[in-house]
C-alpha cells in the first residue's frame, strides 16, 4: 500500500514539473517576440528617421525659381546671395579665403611666371597645370572627355547648327544661355556687375588714367599685363600655347605664302582680316 501511494506522488510531481516547464517555454516564447517586434519597429523607426534627415540633406536646394544648385545658407545658393560675399568694394564673387574671392586675391596663385590665375592641384591653374588635348599637335587645355573645345571637347550650344561654347541650360550665351551683357544691344557673356568686358564689366587696367580692360597683374596688355612668352630670352607678350607670334604663338595668315598673323576675321590685315571703317565708301 505505501508502494502504491509513493508512485502515485511520483507521477503527479512529474506531472506538475512538466507542466511548469510548458507554461515557462511559452511564456518566454511569447516575451521573446514581443521583444523582437519592438526592436524590429525600433529599428525600422530610427532607420526612416535616418533616411528623412539624408533626404532632408541631399535635397537642401538653392529657393530661386528653377535654380537646382546647392543652398549655402539662408537657403540661397552662392550665386543668388547665399555664403560670404567678397569683402571688395562692388564685388558680389563668393569668398574663397581672406574674406576676398579669386580675382581680388582669395585662394592660391599659379606658379607660372607672370600668370595671377586661381591655382587648383599641383600648384598651377587650369590652363597651366590642365591636361592638354589628345588631338595630335593641340596644346590647348582638355574638357573632361580627354578633346579641346575646337576638337569636340566640352558641350556645344543645343541649338541646331549653333557650334558655340554652351554655359547653361544647354545654350550659348546668344540663344539664352548664361547672363548676357545689360548694354542694350549687346549679346556678350556679362563678366561683372552685369556687362561684358567692353561695357565696363571685369576689371580695368591699374595704371592712373587707363581705361582699359585688365589682362595680368592687375594691369592692360598694353602697360605689361601680358603673360610673357616662355621661349628662352623672349620678353613678348604670349599669344597661344604660351608663346608669341614669333615663336609658334598665335595663328597665321591661311593666304598663300603669307606669314602675317590673323586678325579679326581669320585673315591677316592686308588680307581682308580686322575690323572695316564703318563710313560709307572707306
């Protein structure tokens, strides 16, 4: 009888005991996933929240209508107002460093001799320190696609038959690209305070009483703001590839056996090149 009574006490211990370990592995089963879904929503949650801000950041855009650049700050991009203006007197330019932009002073100087350029890598500027056109024989300085502008570098106006340089939206200047110049009449790339070089925009010569525009050094190609020619002892002013006329600067004549340098119209002087008098009959 006491046998009996033992084994009976076993099986509802035994009982019991595996109940209870029922009742915890689904007690912790179900605390478990409710642990994972909150950490699951958390996790979601603060990956959205990541995602707006980048959001946020990447499309932190310039307020003017249709201006797709970068807001610098009060929501304005550098060209319409946002950053630090140069410190200048007249002078809208974006600063680089010193309070003052490129042309007034702010940032690097190229190391070429004679040249006042903004220095980019290796301490010279684009011109200078740029690659040069793969074209055979072109020394000019290569668009992003390896060619010069004149071999099919860099992108040309989008109007049809239209083969200049284009600045935005597709366009040249004269079909509505960039900022043309405020004089009337005029279809010239404004440079500064809204009006090309021969209206008054850029920067006129240093020396008292000049008028012109300058080229280098603060100073006209006529009182030595010319980048001199790199030829060995030549102290002319350069024309293209860094050299003067005489030293393979500069274009000549394309009438035969003429060796005079183009002017204005692709023809020397004597050849029909440079600018006519505009009286009748002269």
């Amino acid at each position: 009888m006491p046998i009996a009574v033992d084994e009976a006490k076993h099986q509802n211990a035994s009982m019991m005991a595996l109940l209870t370990d029922q009742w915890t592995e689904e007690f912790e089963s179900e605390d478990g996933d409710s642990s994972n879904q909150d950490s699951e929503d958390d996790f979601e949650s603060q990956g959205s929240s990541t995602e707006t801000r980048a959001a946020t950041r990447q499309c932190k855009r310039c307020s003017v209508s249709g201006c797709g650049r970068q807001a610098q700050k009060r929501g304005l991009c550098c060209s319409h107002g946002g950053g630090r203006r140069c410190q200048h007197e007249g002078c809208v330019k974006h600063v680089v460093s010193d309070g003052l932009c490129v042309a007034h002073g702010g940032g690097r100087r190229c190391k070429f001799a004679g040249c006042n350029k903004h220095a980019l890598s290796g301490g010279k500027c684009y011109t200078h320190g740029g690659k040069r056109c793969a074209e055979p024989n072109c020394d000019r300085v290569a668009k992003p696609n390896g060619l010069c502008f004149e071999h099919g570098g860099g992108q040309q106006c989008s109007i049809r038959g239209c083969v200049k340089r284009a600045h935005n939206k597709d366009l040249c200047v004269a079909h509505g690209g960039g900022t043309k110049c405020a004089h009337p009449g005029c279809v010239k790339h404004a440079m500064v305070k809204g009006m090309c070089g021969e209206h008054g925009g850029g920067y006129l010569c240093s020396r008292e009483g000049c008028t012109k525009q300058a080229q280098a050094k603060g100073l006209c190609k006529a009182h030595g703001g010319r980048i001199p020619c790199s030829h060995p002892g030549c102290t002319k002013g350069a024309l293209t590839k860094f050299k003067c006329f005489e030293h393979g600067g500069g274009k000549q004549c394309p009438y035969p056996d003429c060796e005079k340098m183009v002017d204005v119209g692709g023809k020397c002087t004597l050849h029909g090149g440079g600018r006519r008098c505009s009286q009748p009959g002269c």
